[in-house]
C-alpha cells in the first residue's frame, strides 16, 4: 500500500503540480489510513484488497478519536482522490471510498434579531434628513424582501411595483424572484425617492439607492451604515446586513408562515437550506418553555 501511495505522491508532484502543503497533506492521509488498515489486519494490504467496509472502519474510528468533522471529510476527499488514480492505474477495479458519506457538519443557527430589537433598529434613523430616509428605506425594504446585500444594492427603480408592493430581485446564478414590500417599507421607500438626489452630471443612473455623490451604494458601505445604528441601538455587534435576512426568515416562521412559502421568499433553491430556521424556531420554543415553566428545570 504503501508504494502505491508514493506512486501516487509523484502524480501529484510530477503531473499535477501541486503545491508541498498539498502533497504534505495528502502523504499524511493516505499513510494514515495505510497504518491503520495494517494493524488491524496484521498485515500489509495492497490497494485492490481494501473495501468499503475497511475504509468505513477507519473513518469510524477518526470519528472516536474525536477528529472533527471537516477533518475526517478532507481525509476522505483524499482516500477517493488515491483511489481514482489507482483505478486509472489499474491498481483496483473500482473505487472504495465511492460509496462513502461525508459525515454531516454542524451548522450554527444563524444569528437574528427579536421582534423589539427590530423596531429599536428600525427607528434609529433621522428621516428628517435625506441620509436618514435612506438607510430608513434601506433596513425596511431588507427586512420586509429578506434581501442579502448584494441584492440590495443591485436593485434598479424599474424593478419597484409599488402599486402591488412587490420588487423584482436578481439573486445568485442570476435568478430572479419577487419580493414583498410591506406598507412600511413601500412608504419608507416612496418618501426617499421623493428626495433622492439626482445621478452625477445628469447620468441616467438606475439605482434605487445612491451614495452621496449620486452613484449605486456597495455593499460595504450599507455594512459601514449599519454599523453605525447597531451602535447607537446597543444592539448585538454580530448584527450585519445578512442578520435582517435571517431575521425575516425567522420572524415568518414564528409567525406562522408555512416553510415553502419562507423558501420562495428567500429564494432558497433547497428547502434544506431553509430548514434551518425551524431550528431557530425550536430553539426559541424550547428556551421559551425552560424560563417560563416552573418544572423545566431543577
């Protein structure tokens, strides 16, 4: 086994070019797997002897040895890679590490803002001045839509209906969707184009939200502006642009909305993707129920 993997550390070397960190990392996977797999058979295996079932036990016993799951994923992707040049190199007849899983990683529920928390953020602009009605429009429409920024920022006036309150959106892999622009969103939004100022030197700019020089806001600068009243509001300092989308997502569903509707709002292509807000739901239920209930706890 071992020459095998040599054989194959030259490929990536001599064919592939591959940087040293690379083949570092793929030498100290597959001889880890090949020193496995001969003490518990107490002898050495070639390549067309090792199964599913070898390589399986192995994984198993990374994940007993308390190797996270992104390391035992990355020294999977390195048995398969082995074991398809092996199969180019008729070495095997097939690829064992094939059927194998990724083991499946945690995901962190997504940081949001309470229904109080919201409001505090939503009244912390000035809209008396013309920069204050326009982050006002920007956290509403965000909020009402569940926009990520880059949507945002990308959006153009022609993309506005405000008589059926409802915004066409680019999303990723240039898919389009429709958004829905609340009452106080579709207001917020109609006082600031009432005093947006005008494109530079007479330039027909389509964006519906401008710096102060008349051209498309970036993404950065909304970050920059929402920085600003997360501070003034005292709010969580993890709050960002993204914080207003997942807490779109999570207020719907507190609130009733039936999850595949949630999906086609956010633009979701897997409903898996949005799953994961009925965690956050669980998450409030449950810690709803352990402050409130006089036998949750002891």
């Amino acid at each position: 086994m071992h020459q095998e993997v040599f054989q194959f550390l030259r490929y990536l070397d001599v064919e592939r070019n591959a940087s040293d960190l690379t083949i570092k990392s793929y030498r100290e996977d597959l001889i880890d797997m090949a020193d496995f797999i001969t003490d518990e058979g107490q002898k050495k295996r070639r390549p067309c002897e090792i199964t599913p079932t070898d390589l399986r036990g192995y994984l198993t016993a990374l994940h007993d040895a308390g190797y996270a799951r992104s390391s035992i994923s990355r020294k999977l992707a390195s048995l398969r890679s082995f074991f398809k040049f092996a199969q180019r190199q008729q070495m095997v007849d097939s690829n064992p590490a094939q059927p194998l899983r990724n083991p499946r990683g945690t995901r962190k529920l997504p940081h949001f803002l309470g229904n109080e928390e919201i409001l505090s953020l939503l009244n912390a602009p000035n809209a008396q001045t013309e920069m204050g009605r326009r982050d006002l429009a920007i956290l509403e429409v965000t909020y009402s839509a569940g926009l990520r920024v880059s949507e945002l920022v990308g959006m153009n006036d022609r993309d506005v209906d405000f008589t059926d309150g409802t915004i066409r959106i680019r999303g990723k892999g240039r898919k389009e969707r429709i958004g829905q622009l609340g009452s106080f969103a579709n207001q917020a939004l109609t006082d600031y184009l009432q005093i947006r100022r005008p494109a530079p030197n007479g330039t027909k700019e389509p964006a519906t939200f401008r710096n102060k020089f008349g051209g498309r806001l970036t993404a950065r600068s909304v970050a920059r502006m929402l920085e600003k009243y997360i501070k003034e509001c005292g709010l969580d300092t993890r709050t960002s642009p993204h914080t207003l989308r997942h807490s779109f997502a999570t207020h719907l569903l507190n609130g009733g909305a039936d999850i595949r509707s949630v999906q086609e709002l956010l633009g979701h292509k897997s409903l898996v993707t949005t799953q994961i807000y009925t965690h956050v739901s669980t998450a409030n239920i449950k810690a709803a129920y352990d402050k409130a209930h006089p036998r949750a706890k002891k």
